[in-house]
C-alpha cells in the first residue's frame, strides 16, 4: 500500500508501472468499501490516465506529478465526470468542465481514480450529513472521520489513494485531517483558485490536499496555486517552491493561544500534548508565548451567520429548473421549486439556508450579517496584530479525539467541533493540522499551525521540522 508520493517514485524506479500502482489502489478500494469513502471510482478513465502517463515515462515527457493517484471530493468539478456534492439534489449531474485546480494536477500527470464522499454541500463535521449515507473512520469503524471532507480524509488515511483534495471552509480539511491522522492543509484564501469548486460560502471556501506527510501536502500546493482568469479571487502573488521549504528554521518566535488551552471541553490528553509541544519547541531554541485571543466565543457565531448567508445565496441557483434534480408532479414554477428543493435538500442544508435567508432578511441584515462582517474584521484585525510579534500560531486542531457515529445530534454541539479551526476561516490565513497526537483510546488528533498571510513555504517548513522533531 503506498501512501507517499516518495513511494509512488520508488516503486516506478523500482520497475512497477504506474497501470499496476492504478490497480492496486482499485484492489484496496475493493477491499475497503464498507468505509464508503468513494461515492464513484473513474475506473476507466483512470485506467486510461495510467497508460498514458506509462508512455510518457518511457519518452521521458512525464510531468511532476506522474503516477500520483488522487480522489476528489464530491465538490469539485471534473468534466465528463459526474459530480453532486452528495446531494440529491444533483444526482446524476454531470460536470461541464474542469476546476483549476484539478487541471493542473492532471496537466503535471496525476491521475483521477474517484470522487469522495462528503457531507451535503460541505455542511457538515462528521459526514453524517451526506444523501449517499456516512462515511465511518478507518481506524476504528465506529467513529466518524470529521467532516465536511471526511471521505477525502477516510481515503488516505485506509491508503485508497496517495492523497486527495478536500475543500475547507471552517475546518472541513483540517479537522477530519486531525480525526484520522493524516495532513490537512488549508491554504491562504486565494492561494488556490475557486474555479470548479461547487460553492458554499464564496469568501471563506478554499482548497486544499490531504496527505500522509508535509511534502506532498507542499508539492500539491506548488501545484495548484497562483492566478487564474476564472477566478477574480485567486491572488496573483509569485507562487513559491513550497516543495523546498527548509525544515531547520532557528529562533522562531511562536504565540499559543491561551484561551484555546483553558476552555472546558478541552481533552486533557489534548491539552497535555500541546504542552509536550511547547516543551519540544522551547528546547530547540523557540521562544514560544501565550497570548491572549478574547474572541473565541464570537467566532463560532459570527462564522455561522456569514456562511450561512452565503449559502442562502449561493444555492439559490438549485432550483429544480435549470439542472438537477426536480419533482415532476409539480405543477407552476412556484410549486417546482418549494417540491424539489424540499426533497432535493437534506435537513442539515434546508437549515442553513433558512437561517442564510434569514439573517438577510429586511430588518435583520444589520442586525446580524453587517454586524458578523464587524466582527470578522475585529478578529482579523487582532490576528494581523499577533503576527506583527509572532512567525507563527499553534493550537489544537480540535478539543477532543473523533466521537463516535450518531452521538452528537445536537446542531449546536456539532458547530462547536469547528471552534479551533474557523479562525483561519475568518482571517483567511492559512493553516495545517499535524498528526502529532495519540490518545489512550486509540484515536489520533492533530495540532494545527496558523501562518501569516502567504507565508506558506515558511509555516510548511515549520511543520517538517515539528513533524520530524516528534517521531524521534
């Protein structure tokens, strides 16, 4: 089972084609079904990449990425490939055209073999939320994997695929990363184009890989990022050689949260690692600082009234009219849309475009979206504030290990396993969750690096050297 792409090259040097790495990976997605991590594997067309990307290894012409396998969460447009963001509402739509960052990986030689399950529109933090049914955890069967992007994270964590994309947009890379011990990366906003991601929340969403170590994660990312005209939104700064990020960084200064240290509900095997981790840095020469962040009780709420109005916005366009699904004993347009929306939206994404709509409404916009963007900027503001003094912040990427399925049904107590990760969100800087934990119960959990704004060659380098530090 290869779960690197350092592997992936070992074994095409070591004369296995890539046909034959394609198939084995079928064979362990075979095997590991009842994980229902794939909700479609492009077996054919896979297949066909491969033998491609064999020729052109022969010839000498093959691209960064050859022999790469990857699987795409089901959110991310593929042309000629199905796509529905596991939603009813978009079974059997099929996608037009490809996304950016998807191109690129193929134009460098990766291959495609599948999409992921994911909760429905990316609503979600267990991939309970999906129409196709949950996706269970690897590592132990009665857990959930984390969500939005749980089947991207359940996929490398079993060794499906070398690695796969997910989508973050309050946490949905980094905290199924943390529930499954694997690298979850979430960019810079507009370090990695929208272009041919199905949207939920336009200002928050971004891209970004799971892998089972830093390189590849940084490999990816040098990949996929930089301008792009279908995307007004992708920042036009020079893309860096993330892939060659040192990991010997010295005298860095490093904030840690205190108020993510001190808050109830914290796991005390959690919060014992994180104080391994600021004695681990301290004895390599870090200076390494609490400082205060006043705002943790604001950012779960005001993350929730943004993101839902920008659902309510974004998701008007599945209507039962245009494509998709749609109730066909409807009679009118009025009654087409009421019919299919209600049946084509499950319970958790009729409620956030309820409260979308809501918080929108005349009357209520002031007093809830303008008043959340203030609130935003008052958090980004005191962000920008701690890296004028820090190179880098750290915390833990959730308060607890995964939970088992079923066992939160609370909506509020499921929103509040994002409280340690929507602040890159709201900020947009970008951020990365680090298998460093294990649990007594067998379950592992990351902490989680924020960097400043673009700096992402640096907070990767930072991660090698934490990664490298903790396996000694």
């Amino acid at each position: 089972m290869l779960r690197t792409y350092a592997e992936v090259k070992q074994a095409i040097s070591s004369g296995n084609t890539v046909v034959s790495i394609f198939e084995e990976y079928l064979s362990v997605i075979k095997s590991n079904e009842h994980l229902n991590a794939f909700l479609e594997v492009f077996e054919e067309t896979g297949r066909a990449q491969a033998i491609e990307v064999d020729e052109k290894i022969k010839d000498g012409t093959a691209g960064r990425l050859a022999g790469m396998v990857i699987g795409l969460k089901d959110n991310l447009c593929y042309k000629r490939h199905k796509v529905s963001a596991s939603s009813k509402i978009l079974v059997g739509f099929e996608s037009l055209y490809t996304g950016t960052a998807v191109q690129r990986l193929l134009d460098e030689d990766a291959i495609i073999i599948g999409r992921l399950n994911c909760d429905e529109f990316a609503m979600g933090s267990s991939n309970e939320n999906s129409a196709f049914g949950p996706v269970l955890n690897p590592i132990n069967n009665k857990f959930v994997p984390g969500g939005s992007s749980g089947g991207s994270a359940s996929a490398v964590a079993a060794g499906l695929c070398t690695v796969a994309l997910g989508s973050d947009t309050g946490g949905s890379i980094r905290q199924p990363a943390s529930f499954t011990g694997t690298y979850g990366l979430k960019p810079t906003y507009g370090r990695i184009s929208r272009y041919g991601l199905i949207a939920y929340a336009s200002s928050f969403d971004q891209i970004g890989p799971f892998t089972n170590n830093v390189d590849d994660a940084a490999l990816l990312l040098e990949v996929m990022a930089g301008p792009d005209d279908f995307d007004s939104t992708a920042s036009s700064k020079v893309v860096e050689a993330y892939s060659q990020a040192p990991d010997d960084s010295q005298n860095l200064k490093v904030a840690v949260i205190q108020e993510s240290l001190d808050m109830d509900g914290i796991d005390p095997e959690v919060k014992a690692k994180m104080s391994n981790v600021i004695d681990t840095l301290k004895a390599n020469g870090h200076q390494v600082e609490p400082v205060s962040f006043p705002y943790l009780d604001y950012m779960v709420p005001a993350y929730y009234v943004l993101t839902t109005a920008e659902a309510s916005s974004n998701l008007s366009r599945f209507d039962g009219v245009h494509f998709g699904y749609r109730n066909e004993e409807a009679k009118g347009v009025e009654e087409t849309y009421k019919k299919s929306r209600s049946e084509g939206f499950g319970v958790e994404v009729q409620r956030r475009i309820m409260a979308g709509t809501f918080v929108l409404s005349h009357g209520y916009y002031d007093a809830y979206y303008t008043k959340g963007q203030k609130v935003r900027r008052v958090l980004q503001n005191k962000t920008n504030e701690i890296f004028e003094k820090y190179d880098f912040i750290i915390l833990p990427t959730t308060p607890s290990t995964a939970f088992e399925l079923d066992a939160v049904s609370d909506p509020i107590s499921m929103y509040l396993q994002d409280i340690y990760t929507v602040h890159a969100n709201l900020s947009g800087n970008p951020a990365i969750s680090l298998p460093l934990g294990n649990h007594s119960n067998g379950m592992p959990f990351g902490i989680q690096v924020i960097g400043d704004l673009f700096k992402e060659k640096e907070m990767l380098g930072f991660s090698k050297q934490l990664a490298k530090t903790d396996n000694k």
